[in-house]
C-alpha cells in the first residue's frame, strides 16, 4: 500500500494509461490498473518504445506517478524530453584505454562534424557503467538540436574527452513539429 497518495497515484497512471492506443495497450496493463498494482503499471508503461503516440503530456504523467511513489523519475523526464527534441541513439565503443563512463549524469563533448565540437547528455542502456573498451546502446540528448540535424543513420562521431570513443548512429527520430 502506498498510502494517503494512493489514489491520486492511480489518478495519474489511468491518464497515463488512456492515452496508451488500444492496438498497443496489453491484457496485463488493464489487469494491473484494475488490482492497482501501481508498481507493475508504472513499469509497464514506462517499457513502451518507439511510438509517436507518446506525448510529452504521457511522460510527465509517469515522471509525476514516480516521484509520488518515491521511484526515480529520471528516466521518464528523459523520455519527456525526447518526445519533444527527438530521439538519437548510438553504438557506443569506448577507446581501450578510456576511463570508465557512467550510465547516465554525463555530459561529454563530441565531435559531429569533423571540427565542431558539441555537448550531449548520455544515457546507456544496458549496464551502469562503460569500461574501456567495451560496447553498448547509447541515448543521447544533445543540448543544441539543430547543431545534430544534419546526422544520419550509419554516420560516426567521436567521443571525446577522458573516455573517448567512437559512435555510430543506429536511430534518429526527428523532433515533433
């Protein structure tokens, strides 16, 4: 029982949950809603992907749900931004002898074209923490979008600084209109 905000809690996974399309919405979901099990409905909301359905209003939803269970809302906040700025993903190698790099809270500098350099905040997806060497799936959210359209599918940029790397880009969705 997660107490006097349980209701309120509820409240905002049923929105959360309506704004799902019914031809993405699971069996599970609307079982989870109905027991109030808060906990599996926010995971499983949280676990869709790759759907323009999702709004910045359906992520704020989810962010405000876990901050009133006492969850880190992190990761919905970064998937509010994307919804927004668009989503650019990486296969990230670090150099063998870069220093390891956090799963998320850095905000390192790249090299996008060649001479300019450029600030995304970064979030890896499988593991907390990238040792020398090592490859994983990469999120990244640049702080000036613009500076980033011109990058493709296929294209590579570098990682610089104490962990540097290379980075091939495997997804680009544009930003909303």
């Amino acid at each position: 029982m997660l107490g006097r905000h349980d209701s309120e809690i509820g409240e905002l996974l049923r929105f959360a949950a309506a704004l799902v399309p019914s031809e993405v919405r699971s069996a599970d979901l609307l079982d989870y809603l109905e027991l109030e099990e808060w906990e599996l409905v926010l995971q499983l909301l949280g676990e869709f992907d790759g759907h323009t359905w999702q709004t910045p209003r359906y992520w704020a939803l989810l962010a405000e749900a876990a901050t009133e269970m006492d969850q880190d809302d992190a990761w919905f906040q970064w998937r509010c931004v994307e919804s927004i700025q668009g989503v650019l993903r990486v296969e990230l190698t670090l150099a063998v002898d870069a220093e390891p790099l956090r799963a998320r809270g850095e905000r390192p500098l790249w090299d996008v074209t060649g001479k300019h350099q450029r600030v995304a905040a970064l979030w890896i997806e499988s593991k907390p923490l990238l040792g020398p060497g090592e490859r994983a799936t990469v999120r990244l959210r640049p702080f000036v979008p613009p500076a980033w359209a011109h990058l493709i599918r296929g294209d590579v940029i570098t990682l610089l600084g104490g962990s540097p790397g290379t980075a091939e880009i495997i997804e680009k969705v544009p930003p909303r209109p």
